[in-house]
C-alpha cells in the first residue's frame, strides 16, 4: 500500500515498512512533487 498527502505546500508520506511498499508509483508521485517544487516529507 502507497499513501500520501498533500499539507499545504508539503507531500507527507509515511516511511516504507512492512506495509508502506516503496513501489514505482510511490517513487514517481514523490518525483513528480519535488520536480514542481514540493517539498516530500518522510520520503525513504
């Protein structure tokens, strides 16, 4: 499971584990975010 969220000028992620995968679409949300400016909280 991927899940994030988007506070203020920030995308939180929780850290991968047993049930956070650290997957290709995870990857690329966290991509996308910091290629327009995003700060990504909680990232690895």
């Amino acid at each position: 499971m991927s899940i994030a969220f988007r506070i203020n000028d920030k995308l939180v992620t929780p850290l991968t584990s047993d049930t956070i995968l650290d997957g290709v679409s995870r990857k690329t949300v966290i991509q996308v975010a910091k290629d327009i400016g995003i700060d990504v909280e909680g990232e690895i």
